[in-house]
C-alpha cells in the first residue's frame, strides 16, 4: 500500500496510506493528539511510580518518546512495551520531525535508539524506562495482569474494524492489572459498547483537536 509522510495542522508531521485515507496520526495534529490522549488522559491518570505500559500499535514510535520525555521530568518508572505487525521503514522515520517540533535535539539520539533497538529484546533506553519491541499481531498478545497503562492506537474501526472487537478487548482487559486503564482516541458507540462488554468501566473524555470525544476504560475487577 501506498504510504507518504504529511504535515498535520500543528506542524508535526504523519506517514499517510492515501488506499485507506487513514494516517498514523491525527492530521488535526500528530503530536497535540499524543499528549491529550495518551498523556493527559493516561499516563497522569496512573499516580505509582511504576508503571507497565502496552502500547497497541508502536508505529512512529511517537508515543513512546513523549512518555520517555515524561520520565525525564516526573522520574517515573516505565517498563513500556509496543506491540507492533509492521515496523515503519528506516527512511520513513528519517522523515519524522518530531525531535524538532517537540524542541528536544538533546533527546534525538534516544528517539533514534528507540526505532534501532532490537525486537523482541528488553532494551533500557534510560534509567528510569525499559522498551520491548514486540513484533507480532494483536490477536496474539498472551499477557495477564501485567500492564497498569494501555495506549490502544491501532489503526480505525472504518478500516480494521476487527481490532476493536469484543475479542481483542477480551486480550486488552486480560493484560492490564486490576484497576488497569486503557486510553484511546476512539469514541464509536460500538468501539465503547465493545469494551464494556468485556468488563471495562468506560468514560467519555473531552477529545483532542479535531475530535469531540475520546474514550478511557478501567479495569475494576
């Protein structure tokens, strides 16, 4: 499939897939959406100190490197883990601005690091955050009771309706600790009846640029 790099209404940018007519990121603004829906409503809505994340859909790696920058200022812990079927290409990411629009040139050797490391291995990117790889499909995820946090970023239900089934919200619900949140910039009636149907406790949260509403569920039992 096709695939071209964009600028989103902030300045920063996104890979496009013009068959789909979806794109990574929010073209409202990749990185404001980031930092409203996996920030803002996630990471600050987890108050310990040590955190497991699982990022559904590691793409432009985006997510993790504002929650490294994160760790930076709050010195958080964060054994984070993206789950990723089809890595983005090397000349691709070169193409990324977002160590400069984030104004964070000290930290572009880490962005750098984070896309080299290998798959499939622990790798500490800093003290205070571990980063796992993981190439492999949704449907395949086996964790229990592991993860405090999920970023849930996979591609739209208009496109890949199946992974915002009851079945990957089942694996979804499985993988986080109890009380365990999953955040994502989804808010389709089905995408919320999907989770709740499976255990979440659903919230509809004010949406980033662009979107009126997101969605954030909780794991209370």
């Amino acid at each position: 499939m096709k695939r071209k790099i964009i600028v989103t209404s902030d300045g920063s940018t996104t890979i496009h897939l013009p068959g789909w007519n979806e794109s990574y990121h929010s073209t409202h603004g990749a990185i404001q959406e980031a930092y409203h829906v996996f920030i803002d409503m996630g990471y600050k809505a987890i108050t310990q100190q040590d955190v497991s994340i699982l990022e559904i859909g590691f793409g432009t790696g985006l997510n993790a490197f504002i929650t490294f920058l994160e760790t930076v200022k709050d010195a958080k812990h964060i054994n984070y883990v993206g789950v990723e079927a089809y890595p983005v290409k090397e000349d691709e990411l070169l193409a990324l601005n977002y160590v400069s629009e984030l104004e964070t040139r000290n930290f572009a050797h880490k962005f750098e690091e984070m896309h080299l490391t290998p798959w499939n291995k622990p790798q500490k990117v800093s003290a205070n955050f571990t980063l796992t790889k993981r190439q492999m499909f949704f449907h395949n995820i086996t964790d229990e009771s592991a993860f405090d946090l999920i970023y849930f970023d996979a591609f739209g239900a208009r496109v890949q309706p199946e992974l915002w089934s009851e079945e990957i919200f089942e694996i979804m619900f499985k993988a986080l600790k109890p009380e365990g949140k999953l955040v994502t910039y989804a808010a389709k009636g089905s995408v919320r009846r999907a989770m709740q149907a499976v255990g979440f406790v659903v919230e509809r949260l004010p949406g980033p640029p662009g979107k009126r509403e997101m969605l954030r569920g909780t794991k209370t039992k």
